[in-house]
C-alpha cells in the first residue's frame, strides 16, 4: 500500500513548492498517460491544476486538469445537498451530529479543500443516538446495503462503526453515518471526547458542528493509513495541507495527549514518519513530532499490517491487529502501557464474551461479529472469519411438579428423585412396582455394574425377602429362608464391539459381595 514511484511524483507535484512541483509534474506525465489516469492519481488532479496551474507550459494539459478540477468541484456540491437533507432532518428530530472527515476539512478551510474529491459525506452522531440517526435515514428514503430498515438494534454498535447510505440501490457510498470516529477505537470514549471538543460552524448557510483541528487530524492519518482498494493516498495531501494551512493552531500537544489516551499514540507516529519519508513536510519535526516515547515492536508490527492486503498479513500480523483493538476497546486499558493489560486481555482473549441479545428478538438465529458488507472496492471485507450465534430451543418438563414446603421438588408416582420414570419390575403384581419395591430391588443388585453376577456370599437366613422378588421367582418363599441364588437381572451391559481388548477397569472389582 505504500505509495510507488508515480504515486510520490504526482505527490510532490501537488504539495512541493511550485518550481519543484513543476519538475515532478513533468517527470510523472512521461510515465503515465493522462487517458489511463484511475484512482488516487485522479484525486490527486484537482489539486496539481490549483497548485501549479498557472505556470504550466502546455496548455492542452492545462485545460484537461481544468476540466478534472471542475468536475471534482461540482461532484462535491452535488454531495453537500445530499448531506444538507440529512443533517436538516436530524436537526428536527433533535439529534446530535456533526460533520467529519472530508466534509469537515471543506468546511474548516475552504478553498483548495473544496478540489478534493468529494466521495461521500461523513457524519456522526453520539453511540446512543446511533438507531435514532438510522431511522431518520431510511425516513428520508436512504437504502443501505448491509441493513434492512427496523433490523438495526445494539450489538450493531460493536460489530460496525458506521454504515453507507444512498438512494438508489445500484449507487452507495454517497453518505457515511457513523457513531464511532475510527474503526480502530471500539470504546465510545473517543466520541465522546470527538463531542465535547467540537467547534461550531456553517454549511450552506446551515449551523453544523466539526471536531477540533487535533481531531481532524487525527482522524485523516489513522483512517487514511490503511489498506483499501483502489489504493488511495490523498489523505498524505490532507495532513500535509492541514500542516500548511493551520498548523501553528493545532496544539501538537493535545493531539498526541489524546493518542496516548485512546492507545493510537504508536500508530500516529509510525503514520506521520511515513507521510514524512514521502513529502516534505511543511512544518519542522520538533513541532509536529511525538513529545515522549517511541512506538514499540508490536505498535510497529500493526501499522505495517494496516498497510497490507489481507491475505498477505502473517499470523503474527493478525495476532498484532486483534491484540491492539482488544486493547484500545476499554479506556481503563488503552492509556495504559500494554505489558501491564497482558494478563487481562491474555483472559479476554481465551474466554471471549458473546454480546446480549435484546429480549425482544426472539429468532433462533442472529449476526454477532465478523464480516461487513463486501463492497467493491473492499472497503468494509477486512474481517477474516463471521461469528454466528444459535439460540438453543428451550427444554420444557412436561412431569414437572412443584415444590414441596421446604423447596424440594415433588417427586410424581412412577418417577425416581431426578424425575425419570422408573421401570416396572418384571412380573411384580400391580401395585408392587412402586417406591418402596425398586428401592428393594435395587438393594439386591451386586455393586459393581453386572446383570447376572452372582451373590459370593449368601444372606443370613433372617433378612426378609422383598414381595416382587417373591414373585419374579414364581415361588411364594418364608422370610427366614435364605436368600435366592438367582437375583433379578440388572440393566444389560453394553457389547465390546473391538475385539480382543480387555475389559475397562473400573476401580472395582466386578464380584463384590454385599449382603440383602
């Protein structure tokens, strides 16, 4: 994802000074043809024609850039009406919102930031007004591709930061509504902070709300630092534009306070070391640099990562990525250093917790985690697996009874202690099978498991013989008798099905002698 040598020319061309700018111009236009221009180098046109316009030599080239400029310039209008709806009907239901990313930029700076390539406007609102704010879109005729209208409930919140709205079927992305600024961060408390610092503002004549110039910032270089198709860096042409533009009034200091907080202090920094390795920046390093710290070995591991395809991450990639959000989801961990959140995220990890489903949802199947939508430019495909959760049918017992007065269960006739039903004695007369009869039969039964082992030593001529023993020996018999060599057969024992393998031991012999 690293920029090519193309990419940082037609860079340098549009940020470099003018002079400059033009060498790295003309350098680029004899490796590309401008007919096949697609992607970041198209973005990146409308500034190159504001930058260096001008004083370009050729004129042909000069008019091609205006009409790129123009186009750019009236497709972002087109977006601010869309966004204008939204933020009207928001404004009436009385939700919190406020303007991000590109469309903050435009609003903050004007000029050369209403060039850029306007793709969609940002907005978001607070966490908990997140189902209000999908509502109001599907009210206004908004469709959205990984969600029906009234599907949207709270497990959305953690599973996705935001979703795209259109309206038609065929054309998303043309608005972002979000309720977490990043989708690095989990925890709320960075939109909350996002709230609290906001700065009031005008948009086609409306009041809107902005983050600060650090959150701004912060939010091109995290969001923009990461893998996507088609391969996009003008986010490097967006921090280096806000580092000419305000950055004498972006309080350094504040937005690598606020790193530090939410745990991105490592990545802001490995970021800002890449944007300088490819332009100049227009500030000196003591200014914008991190005060204190440096980033460590698994800080850097993610933001190499985050600069990879999927499927060309490592294992040890992944185990980066999955281990710095799990530790930036909790604000009591992510200000802290990572080796003292080991033992808490090393038993988060092994024992994940599942999210509650809302009582009132009661289908047998839901979405927890995993993969978003599969937009085509894989926006949103950067899950490796999908997690589902099944809800198991209830057990019912229809021989229930209550319980007795001091919290027993009732025991029902025909029924042992734990509710299963006993089996009748064989040949025992009615009335014979019950309570007293199978705890008597199961007094005679040899303990260790056989049906048909025999008594070692027999009964003493006194005990008394149970009635249904009587009876399943077909004989009536005295009580001093002695005790029957023939005990009523126990349960059958299961067959050996390999042969030639010894029989389990148990622990105790198969042949214990106990007494009726």
């Amino acid at each position: 994802m690293l920029p090519d040598p193309s990419d940082r020319l037609l860079l340098r061309a549009a940020l470099d000074p003018p002079a400059e700018a033009l060498a790295c111009f003309a350098r680029w236009r004899e490796r590309i043809d401008l007919n096949d221009v697609a992607g970041t180098s198209f973005r990146l046109l409308p500034l190159v024609y504001h930058h260096i316009g001008a004083i370009m030599p050729d004129d042909a080239i000069k008019a091609r850039l205006r009409g790129i400029a123009r186009h750019a310039w009236l497709r972002s209008r087109s977006r601010w009406h869309l966004c204008s709806a939204a933020i009207d009907r928001l404004a009436q239901r009385g939700v919190p919102f406020m303007l991000t990313k590109g469309t903050a930029l435009v609003v903050l700076f004007g000029g050369v930031m209403e060039l850029r390539v306007q793709s969609d406007c940002d907005i978001l609102v607070p966490p908990d007004h997140a189902g209000a704010a999908v509502e109001t879109m599907f009210e206004l005729g908004f469709v959205a591709p990984r969600l029906a209208p009234g599907t949207f409930h709270v497990e959305d919140h953690r599973s996705m930061h935001g979703l795209d709205f259109a309206l038609a079927a065929g054309e998303f992305g043309l608005l972002d509504l979000h309720w977490r600024p990043l989708l690095d961060v989990e925890s709320e408390a960075l939109a909350e902070e996002f709230f609290e610092r906001a700065n009031a503002e005008t948009l086609n004549g409306r009041a809107v709300r902005v983050p600060s110039l650090e959150h701004v910032f912060l939010q091109a270089a995290i969001h923009g630092s990461k893998f996507e198709e088609p391969l996009r860096h003008d986010w490097m042409a967006d921090c280096h534009l806000m580092m000419r533009l305000a950055g004498e009034r972006i309080r350094w200091r504040g937005l690598w306070a606020s790193a530090e907080r939410h745990g991105l202090a490592g990545l802001l920094e490995e970021t800002l070391d890449l944007l300088a390795d490819t332009v100049l920046p227009p500030l000196p390093s003591r200014v914008w640099r991190r005060p204190s710290g440096r980033a460590t070995a698994l800080e850097r591991r993610e933001a190499g990562a985050r600069l990879k395809h999927p499927a060309d991450r490592s294992r040890t990639d992944w185990l980066a990525l999955d281990l710095k959000r799990l530790h930036r989801s909790d604000p009591g961990l992510s200000g802290q250093p990572l080796d003292a959140c080991l033992p808490t995220l090393r038993r988060r990890m092994r024992v994940p917790t599942l999210p509650r489903r809302p009582d009132d949802d009661h289908g047998p199947l839901w979405f927890v985690s995993g993969w978003s939508h599969i937009e085509p430019h894989g926006r949103w495909s950067d899950g490796s697996v999908a997690v589902l959760a099944l809800r198991p049918a209830p057990r019912t017992r229809p021989d229930a009874r209550p319980a007795d007065r001091l919290g027993r269960p009732r025991r029902s006739a025909g029924t042992d202690g734990a509710g299963r039903r006993r089996r009748p004695v064989p040949g025992a007369p009615a009335g014979e099978g019950g309570r007293g009869a199978d705890r008597d039969r199961d007094r005679s039964r040899p303990v260790g498991g056989g049906g048909g082992g025999r008594l070692d030593r027999p009964c003493s001529s006194g005990s008394p013989i149970p009635s249904s023993l009587r009876a399943w020996n077909g004989a009536a018999t005295r009580a001093s008798s002695a005790c029957s060599s023939s005990p009523p057969p126990g349960p059958r024992r299961r067959r050996n099905r390999t042969r030639n393998r010894p029989p389990r031991r148990t622990g105790r012999s198969e042949h214990r002698s106990r007494p009726c």
